[in-house]
C-alpha cells in the first residue's frame, strides 16, 4: 500500500527525533545515533534512505512500547497490594508479606502461585493466620538465602 492510498505519513528524521525524545524513551543524541548506527551502518541521519529510517522508526517505537509496558507493570504491582482487603485477623501478617515480596522484587501472582503450592489456596488474602505465618516464614527463609548468596 502506498502512502497516497491509506493517508498513512512515513516516517522522518523528525519522527525518529520525536521518538527517541518521548518519556518513556528519553534518549540523548549519542543514544539515538547509536541506535541509527547499529540498525544501518550510517553514521549521519541524513543518509539515510525511506526505508531506512522507517526501519529505524519501527525500533524505537518497539522500544517505547516495551518501555511503556514495563511502567504500566511496575505500577500494577504497586497499586496491586496485598494486605489490604481479605481476612481481618491476617492483615499485619499479610502486610508482613507484601514487604518480603517487595524485598524479593516478587510480583503478587508470584506470591499467590507460592501460596497456591503450600496450601492449595488460590489467593493470600484467604489464607488463614496459621497459614500465614507459615508463608511469611518461607519467605523469610528466602530473602536470608538471598541476602546470604548476594
């Protein structure tokens, strides 16, 4: 298809400016330049042929993307907590985990597909306080070991 046909622009070196400047990106000029180098072999943006700089295009944008992606994730995890809500009687233990979770760099599900191994139990929340204490022990087990090997 041509651009003509689908009112759809090619991209420039503007765009490629445009996206390596985005804040998920934010690219220095020696960055971008890299990128441009390592994709062509060019040394100068203005060598660069249509095709070219719509492959250079391409690449960013698959880096913004995956950038954009992993900060929506991040802030999942953080909005994503787990001593709030469920049993009353678990909540300090369940904050207990969370921190330990965090300390291991530990997603929730993570901690659920761990609970779900010890206790068959789909989720921490319904643990009971027996049950969590045996999970914030376990984790306990692991951030030592880790603290020990690192």
């Amino acid at each position: 298809m041509t651009a003509a046909r689908t009112g759809y622009r090619q991209p420039s070196i503007r765009t490629l400016w445009a996206i390596a400047k985005s804040p998920e990106l934010r690219m220095t000029d020696e960055d971008l330049h890299a990128v441009v180098y390592r994709e062509t072999g060019k040394e100068s943006m203005k060598q660069l042929t249509q095709g070219q700089i719509n492959e250079v295009a391409r690449v960013l944008q698959n880096m913004k993307d995956s950038a954009a992606r992993s900060i929506r994730a991040a802030r999942s995890i953080r909005a994503k907590r787990t001593d709030e809500g469920g049993n009353a009687e678990t909540a300090a233990l369940r904050r207990k985990i969370f921190m330990l979770m965090k300390e291991l760099d530990w997603s929730p599900a993570r901690v659920d597909g761990l609970a779900k191994r010890m206790f068959q139990i789909e989720r921490q929340e319904w643990l009971d306080k027996r049950q969590c204490m045996k999970l914030a022990e376990a984790l306990k087990a692991m951030v030592e070991r880790k603290a020990a090997e690192g």
